[in-house]
C-alpha cells in the first residue's frame, strides 16, 4: 500500500462518470483530510493507478465500456489487497451481492449519505492491512526498469495482507530476493525469513527439515527437530523450487496451509503454525498441472498472487546500476579499492545474452575484478569472459526488419497467401505489399493451401 502522506488520512481514487457527484464527494473528502484523485471512467483510473497509488478506490457500478465489477477485477489482477467500494444505484439488493461476492469491500448506495461515506471510508482505511515499512524495503533489488518498478508496487502492496505468493521466473532472476522484500515491508517483518531450496535435498530429509521430526523417528535421528514451519512461526517461510517437490510432500503441505498444524516426522501430535508461505518456481508448473506431476489443489493454495520477475534480457537498462552495485560490493567483501570497467566494456556487458540472468552478470563482474591486473577493466577481459555470449543484441535495423519479417509472414498465414486481402490488412497498397515481400524475400504462394 502507498504510505500516507503526513497531514493525509490516505489516498481516495474516486471513478465515476457523473462529474456532479465527483465533486461533491471530492470535497466531502478533502474535507476530511484524504488526497483524492477524481477520474470519468474506469480505464483513466487504472492509468493513474501507479502514478496516484490509493489506499482505496470508490468507484461507480454502471460506467460505458468497462463497469465497476470489471474495474475491481482488474484492480484485483494489478494491484492485490487494495480495497474497492462500489456505488450502487437505488441500493438494489442484486447490485450490492454482485460487488460483495466479486470481492469489494463494500458499496454506497445513491444518493450518498455523507455519515456512511466517511464510515465506510474510515473502516476500509483502519483494516487496509497497509503497513508502515522502511523505504529500503526492496534495496536489494536495483532498478530503473519500468516494468521491475510496477511489479515492486503490485508486491508492496500484496506485503500488505497475508496472501501466499507464487514468484515465478528464470534462475538467476532474483525470486528469492523479492521474497524477502515481501518480508520486509510486511507485518511479519520483525519475525523470521526462512528460505529452504526443494530440489537440494533428498525426500526424507526435505520432509524432516520442513516439518520437523521427534527423537527415534528414524536411524540418526538421536534428538528432536523443530523444522522450518516452527522455525518460521510467526514469519515467513519461502519455499524455493516448489516445482521439484516430490508428489508425497506435495499432499502433506497441503494439510499444513489447509490446517495451520504441523506434525513432525515419527509424532502423532500436530503443532500449530503461523507462518506466511512464499513460494517460487522455474518451472512451468500449468505443464506439471497437464503431466500430473503437480497437485492441482496445491498449485491454487499456492498461487493466490502470481508475480513473474522478467529476464536479464528484458531489462538491459538495469546493467550499468547493476555491474556498478555489484563492483562496489566487491570491493567492500575485499577491502580493495573498486575497480570500474572501460567504457567498451559496459557496451559489452549490455549487448550480451544472459541465459543465467542476474546470478550470471555477478559471476562475470566478480571473474573480471579476480583477472584484471589493472584498475580499469578491459573490453578484451570481458569479450574472453563472455565467450559465445557476447554482443548478441541485435542492432535496431536487424530487429525492425525481423520484426517486418515476422509480420508479414503471420498476416500472408492468415490470409493463405492472398496479397490482396493480407494488404487490406496491412493497410498497404497492393504494389508497396509485394515490393515488401520481396525484400524480405517472402513468396506468397508459399503460404497457399494445396
């Protein structure tokens, strides 16, 4: 949730396209100390959602083009946890369990009474669940990236109640390190983080450190083991590489988010837990879902918020923050003067593929800073670190005309190879169509059915 400003009991985004009531209840509540934010419809509000970042929206039932259930659930989609009221006219009772089953928290009914707004408001506002966190909640993650910066809102704000979160992305992408900044701008922030990697360890001894075991509970076993859900209580439990869980473990996780209880290895007494669950992927577990190698009951416990980190590659404006950040942290680690890299070298770093994403371009900085003998590392180093990665970004003349490629290709498929109707499509005269498929060497017949 965005942190109130001082002076302001919270931020009020107000949708409606009646402009009459916009103002009046605009002035209700600035009177009453909230910062408002007043759009016309529903499609303005979700673009002035990141920019305003409201502790609640009140938004009217029936809009033109998209109404207010369809504003809660994309607000549900964008922005997990924050709290939405609908207006609804005449106080119809269909209107009012539409919006309550959809998820809002409540609805006004016109006309407004001005005593239940400013209930409703000041309720919706006392259970936000928004928690006041330190601005270095997500320190760890280095970004400019537009993207990476909308998916930190949509975190912070899910931080905010206790909803399980699924992270999925590529190794190396930084899962377990939004994790943690979920951790930290959370309630449980002063409870324990505890990570444990599914895939790093046998079955049994994966079921013992999640759940604990009592003495004698198996050859070795010579005392009792609390494991990580006790260790956790309280806190939050990231399980990592959930994906590689073995099927038998799957259905005991379950009964624990199911009943809140755990039951060590060898015990017949369940222990009561409290702790949030996170968990993160590389795989793509709808497939497991398909192959039967995931349970489908546990993936929906699971996969109450989804937030998908993107590639290294998706983000290459973040490299120049990210090799400096990391240059620095070496050389605070060795106590040597930090090194920086040639101008030639940045190019480099910026223009190579990164298969292993971010965990990669640390282990390239940390080899570089070890094999340069000088101060300023060479262009040379990191093209011999690089290998068959370096300098694979296509230029913009290359990538234009793969796209223009591509394009006409998909549009001479749906068309089976008709120039006339696939230049209709384009937009395109029929002459400017064929001179563009033949520079990029396309033959339309074919793309013809025989």
């Amino acid at each position: 949730m965005a942190s109130k400003n001082s002076g302001s009991k919270g931020k009020v985004l107000l949708v409606d396209d009646d402009p009459g009531l916009l103002r009046l209840l605009s002035i209700r509540l600035r009177a009453e100390d909230y910062q408002v934010e007043a759009v016309e419809s529903a499609f303005k509000a979700l673009a002035v959602l990141h920019r305003f970042r409201p502790d609640l929206v009140i938004t009217d039932l029936k809009m033109d083009k998209m109404d207010g259930i369809g504003l809660l659930k994309e607000l549900q989609v964008k922005s997990p946890g924050l709290r939405v009221v609908i207006i609804t006219a005449h106080g119809t009772i269909p209107d009012a369990v539409t919006a309550t089953q959809s998820g809002a928290f409540g609805f006004l009914t016109k006309p407004i009474d001005k005593d239940e707004l400013m209930e409703t408001v000041e309720r919706a506002m006392r259970i936000s669940g928004s928690v006041d966190v330190d601005e270095d909640w997500a320190v760890e993650i280095i970004t400019r990236n537009q993207r990476l910066k909308e998916i930190l809102v949509q975190a912070k704000m899910v931080a905010a109640t206790d909803a399980r979160v699924l992270v999925t992305g590529q190794s190396g992408t930084g899962k377990e390190l939004l994790a943690k900044a979920i951790h930290r701008a959370s309630s449980r922030k002063d409870k324990p983080f505890v990570a444990i990697n599914c895939s790093a360890m046998a079955e049994n001894l994966l079921e013992s450190e999640l759940f604990g075991h009592v003495k004698g509970a198996f050859t070795g076993a010579t005392r009792a083991h609390d494991g990580l859900f006790k260790s956790a209580d309280g806190g939050t439990l990231l399980l990592d590489e959930i994906g590689d869980m073995p099927m038998r473990l799957q259905v005991k996780l379950l009964r624990v988010l199911q009943e809140h209880q755990v039951r060590p290895v060898g015990s017949t007494q369940a222990v009561h837990v409290d702790v949030r669950v996170l968990s993160a992927t590389h795989r793509n577990l709808q497939t497991m879902l398909r192959d039967g190698s995931f349970r489908e009951d546990l993936f929906y416990r699971l996969n109450v918020v989804h937030i998908g980190l993107p590639m290294l590659d998706q983000r290459r404006e973040d490299i120049p923050l990210l090799v400096s950040h990391f240059l620095q942290e070496i050389a605070a680690e060795a106590s040597q003067e930090r090194k920086v890299y040639a101008p030639e070298a940045v190019e480099l770093l910026v223009t190579a593929e990164w298969p292993g994403n971010i965990r990669q371009l640390f282990n390239i900085v940390r080899q570089n800073v070890a094999l340069s003998r000088s101060p300023v590392i060479s262009g040379e180093l990191v093209q011999s670190s690089l290998g068959e990665h370096a300098g694979k970004l296509a230029s913009f003349s290359d990538a234009r005309d793969e796209f223009t490629r591509n394009y006409l290709s998909q549009i001479l498929q749906i068309t089976v190879g008709n120039v006339s109707q696939a230049a209709r499509l384009a937009k395109r005269n029929r002459t400017d169509f064929y001179k563009l498929l033949a520079r990029h060497d396309l033959n339309p017949d074919s793309f013809k059915t025989r």
